[in-house]
C-alpha cells in the first residue's frame, strides 16, 4: 500500500549475526538484531533507563540492556523482568535485495 | 571540696545498688552512646518506623531511620512493607535522599545501581562490560551474584496500621517484645482502625535520647513544669492514675483521668488553676469530647524502649519518634494522625489541640527547653549523679504518679543490657 513508508536502514550484512547494531529511522535512533539470518529491529532506548539497546548483549531472541540487565524479547518487545515495566516497541521489518527496510509511522 | 580531677573520671563506675542515682555520665560518654546503639537500637529491640497509612500505595516510600542508621520504608507491588537499610553495596552511599516519594525501584545514583522495592539488587551498569569494536571490556567478574548484593533488609512487624523493624533477625515477635500490660495500651490506641495522617512537627533537641524516654516516664513534672496544663486543668499531680511496667521495665504507660465533671465550662473557669484568672482566648483549645475508645483514662502516654512514645492526650494522638545523632542530641519526629472515621469536627477539633504539642506546643515546648539545661548540667560535671527517688527507690507499678519509678524501671533495665 502506497501509504506505508518503509525505510531503507541499513545493509543485510552491516548487522551481525546474534548481536545488534545502532541505525537512524527518519533522524531516530532504532536498534537492529539479527538470530540466524532473520532481522529484528526495536526503539533504540531501553523503556528503564534510557540506555541504548545495541549496546546490549543478544541471547537468542533476547536483548539483555547494558545498564539494569533488563531484558527484552525482540520479537513482540515484551519486557521479560524486573526492573522493567514497560515493553519496548517494535518495528516491522522486510529484507530487500540486501538492504532492511523498516516500516515507519 | 571537689577535688577537680573528680569532675572529668577517666573509667567510671556505677558504684551504688539500685537504678535511683543516675550518674551523669550515663548522659555524656561517648563510648556508652555507641554502645547503646549496638544493644538498645540494633540488637534485641524492636524500632519505630511509621505508620502504614504514610506508604499507602505500591511504590511509596519513606526515609528514617532506626537508631542512626537510614532506612527506607517501602510498600511493593505485591502491598507488603518492608524497610530496607539506605546504603547502596556498591560503594556505600546513602542514595535515597528523599523524606517521602514514589518509585518502582530504589536507585543509587552514583553508578545506578538499581534495587527493587523489597531490597534485592535488580541491575547493575556494564555488568558484563562495554562492547567495543568486537570486543567487551571491563564488566563484573563472572562469580558475581546479584542475589548477594542486595540492600540490608530489617525484620518488619506490622500491627494495626504500624510499623516497627529491627536489624536483628533473631528479635522476638513484636507483641512479645511488648508484653502483655503494654500491648493492651497499644491496642487501645491501634486498634486496627483505618489511620489518617494528619501531619508531622520535627525538632532538634540538644541533649541525650534517654532524657526523652525519662520524661514521658515521669509524672512528677507535667503539673509543676507545664503551668498550660495546671492553669487550664488537664494534668494535676491529684489526677486518677495509674503507672505500668513491662515484665523488663523497659517500656512504660502514664495513665491517667482528669478531674471529675470534666465539662468544658468547668476547666476554663479554672477553679484549680495555678493562675485563676487566667483564660483561654481560643476556646477550642479546651473543646474536649470523650470517645469511646478511651475507657476510662483521659490521657494515656506510652513509652515503647528505646524509640518511640505513643501519645494520647485527651483529642490529640500522635507517635513520637527518637532518633539519636551522637550523645547529646536527639531528632525528635511528630507524626500526628486522626482515624477514618473521624467527624469533620473530631478532624478539626484533633489539629487544634495539637497545638499543645510538637517544638512550640503550648506543653511540649518546655520539654525541649528542660531537656537543654539538663544536659548543659551533665556536660559541666559528668562525675555527679541525678537523684530519682520521688515515691522511694524501688522499680515496681504504682496506683499514683507522685513517684519516678518509671525511670528507676528503665535504668534498672538499662543496667543490665549496658553492663553498668
């Protein structure tokens, strides 16, 4: 649909395998993850502290936030623990002849 | 005459039997204050915290303290209480600096170390280090277990609506701490109505904590130091009373009924008063209604040992809180509250005569004065001793209040836990 903006972000292969990376959505900071070829992508600061996600540590399909240890799965962003209280939002993502795309608002 | 190198004794003993000569070093010694804190405040005792009705929600908080140390009260998010020490296991600070607030967790901010609201350790920054480049560096070594690093917890007692902790995890249950005879004038006042807070009133006092205890143990003064009562009727050393120990003698209740009749035009037209002509201008000060709840007793003032005093005095109910900072000084906190199910008269007619108390309360401001000048005394001469004997020597209850058995109670007790 024409009304959905999707946003090229990065290069398939500037994200690691079972790690993440900082990229800019439209000037905002998002964090990408890839588990087995398949890539994530969630806001970029954590819904606690405010600390930047890709600088966290990725376990399986969870990001643990560098700061408070929090952790994320990155597939729905549902927060898994204390201290969390809050999930942390996700983006749509399409793989598009070697480029991710995220879908914006 | 003296000698002079009588005044300051290097290695004082008590010397006599008995606990009716109190020797003023017991007010002025350093090292015996600390030692209080060891054996009264942090071992073996149970302490005043607050009241539930001032964490009401999950989340809230308040800071206090136990003895000296700095405590934070918490409610969870599962409604339960716990009271948790304010030093961080980091680096130990004191992080919480708040008196009151709101939080989902306790978070230090020198390196955001993060506790939930119960005290466990919940997060710490860069625990596994700082990725850079492909590599991570620094972070906590790999034996490192959140699980021991949490917040010191106290042991918590809750009883109808109030709160006590206690370093000492071995402490005996609360009402046993209290006995029999004390827990039933606690119950008297908590008697598991829902509390509303009215408000605090807090003071400095420069002189020793005990000085405090000992005046609401002592019947002897409020009719000769505090002419407002004499003047206006409502403490005579002639009153109905009743003095009650603990099987320690330790904790205390004054119990008292003021004079007969007790209507209103009775007490300002001041018949008894030490200044006959004297009034009232504001007469609601005076505006006293019986409540069920009383009893009997008109005034029942209760010293739970070593922190807190529970005040009844006709309409006005308040804890007092004792919080020692060194030898000669003390904090002294007012939390005045009311109940639910108050009237919007029995609220206002609570507030206003809580203008006889706190640090400029038409009766209270005189103990703050007095327990000054006592303690200006001890310093100038530690080597003397205050003479307890009103109503004899010994430590037992009594069916009147011309007698200062209470306080030879609380020495007698003293003496045994201190080791003087």
């Amino acid at each position: 649909m024409s009304s959905e903006n999707w946003v090229d972000v990065a290069s398939v292969d500037a994200v690691p395998e079972g790690d993440t990376i900082g990229v800019s959505l439209n000037g905002q900071g998002i964090a990408l993850y890839k588990v087995d070829g398949e890539v994530f992508a969630t806001a970029g600061l954590c819904t606690h502290g405010a600390a930047h996600m890709c600088d966290g540590f990725l376990e399986g399909h969870e990001i643990e936030c560098p700061l408070h240890q929090g952790r994320f799965d990155i597939r729905t962003g549902k927060a898994l623990n204390e201290p969390l209280t809050e999930d942390i939002r996700t983006f749509a993502v399409r793989l598009d002849a070697g480029r991710v795309m995220v879908l914006a608002d | 005459m003296e000698n002079t190198s009588e005044v300051f004794p290097s290695d004082p003993t008590w010397s006599e039997e008995g606990s009716s000569r109190v020797p003023f070093w017991a007010y002025t010694r350093e090292d015996l204050y600390k030692r209080e804190l060891e054996r009264l405040f942090y071992k073996g005792h149970w302490c005043y915290v607050g009241l539930e009705v001032e964490v009401p929600e999950p989340g809230d908080f308040k800071r206090t303290v136990v003895g000296e140390r700095s405590v934070i009260m918490t409610r969870s998010t599962d409604g339960e209480i716990h009271v948790v020490e304010n030093v961080c296991k980091h680096r130990g600070m004191r992080f919480c600096r708040e008196k009151h607030g709101k939080a989902k967790e306790l978070l230090c901010p020198y390196h955001q170390w993060s506790y939930a609201l119960n005290g466990d350790l919940q997060g710490v920054p860069f625990r596994r280090g700082v990725k850079r480049e492909g590599k991570v560096n620094g972070g906590m070594p790999a034996d490192f277990n959140p699980a021991d690093h949490g917040l010191t917890k106290l042991k918590v007692a809750r009883r109808n609506g109030v709160v006590f902790a206690s370093f000492d995890h071995d402490v005996e249950p609360f009402e046993e701490f209290l006995g029999p005879t004390i827990l039933s004038y606690f119950d008297r006042v908590f008697d598991g109505r829902k509390l509303v807070l009215l408000g605090y009133r807090r003071q400095r006092i420069p002189g020793n904590w005990k000085l405090m205890q000992e005046n609401i143990k002592d019947p002897y003064h409020p009719g000769l130091l505090h002419t407002w009562f004499s003047t206006f009727g409502l403490w005579r050393a002639d009153n109905q009373s009743e003095l009650k120990m603990d099987a320690h003698k330790r904790h205390a209740a004054m119990i008292s009924t003021r004079g007969q009749g007790g209507k209103v035009e009775e007490v300002v037209t001041g018949l008894d008063s030490f200044k006959e002509t004297m009034t009232v201008n504001d007469k609601r000060l005076l505006d006293i209604v019986h409540e069920d709840w009383w009893g009997k007793p008109t005034a029942v003032m209760t010293t739970i040992f070593p922190s807190v005093i529970i005040q009844q005095q006709v309409n006005s109910v308040s804890t007092r809180h004792i919080q020692p900072n060194g030898h000669g000084s003390f904090d002294f906190v007012w939390t005045h509250f009311g109940f639910a199910d108050d009237t919007p008269e029995m609220h206002q007619r609570r507030l206003i005569q809580a203008n006889l108390f706190g640090p400029a309360g038409f009766v209270s401001a005189d103990d703050g004065e007095v327990i000054e000048w006592s303690q200006e005394g001890f310093e100038q001469n530690p080597s003397q001793k205050t003479l307890v004997e009103m109503g004899g020597r010994d430590t037992e209850d009594s069916p009147h209040m011309v007698t200062e058995t209470l306080i030879r109670g609380m020495y007698a007790y003293w003496r045994r836990v201190m080791g003087e």
